[in-house]
C-alpha cells in the first residue's frame, strides 16, 4: 500500500495494545479482526508514533528515535517497510490530510 507523505497515519480504532518490555516485544490486539500480533520493539515503537499525524512527521520522529540507539545505523527502508507491514496487517490506517491541500493552494499563486 503507497503512502503518501502528507497521509495521516492512525493505529487501527479499537487495538488494544499490551507492552511486554522484558520481552522486547508489544502484544496488538485487533477485536475488529479477532487477531492477535507479536510485535518486535521496533514495530512497537512505529505503531505507537502512529497517532494521526502524517506519515513525514511520524518518519522524522521514527527515524531520530533509530539514529539515538547505540549499534548500527538503521537500515535504509526501515520506515516505510515497517509501515507497510502494519497497514497489511490492518493495524494502522490512513487518511488524506485535510490541511495539505489547503497548504498547496495557500503556496499557489492565483
């Protein structure tokens, strides 16, 4: 599923999420689905940035919380793989950002 970068992106309404941090890992519960999820930490981390903002400010944020961890760099596609797996599990959605059209007419001239 292509994302735009202006997309708000939300965790799914009704997940309910519980951290197991000895674990390193996050149960998701989607009850629209009757699924369980065992996400790995960054994951978690990805879904809980994903509160309705959109997709570049979650990136930004994502991508600054990877670079402060000691060990490698993140890897390149990290961000957008995540998100990906996330939306294909249905356990985030989108919608278009009411304020970008907004922004692209205010900078248009007329």
């Amino acid at each position: 599923m292509p994302f735009s970068p202006t997309d708000c992106v939300s965790a799914a309404r009704g997940l309910r999420l519980r951290p197991v941090p000895e674990m390193g890992t996050c149960l998701a519960y989607d009850p629209a689905r009757a699924r369980l999820h065992t996400l790995n930490a960054t994951s978690w981390l990805l879904l809980t940035l994903c509160d309705g903002r959109p997709r570049a400010a979650i990136a930004a944020e994502f991508n600054d919380a990877l670079r402060s961890l000691p060990g490698p760099a993140p890897e390149q596609g990290a961000f957008s793989r995540g998100l990906e797996q996330l939306a294909a599990l249905g356990l985030v959605t989108t919608a278009a950002n009411p304020h970008a059209s907004m922004q692209t007419r205010k900078d248009t001239p007329p």
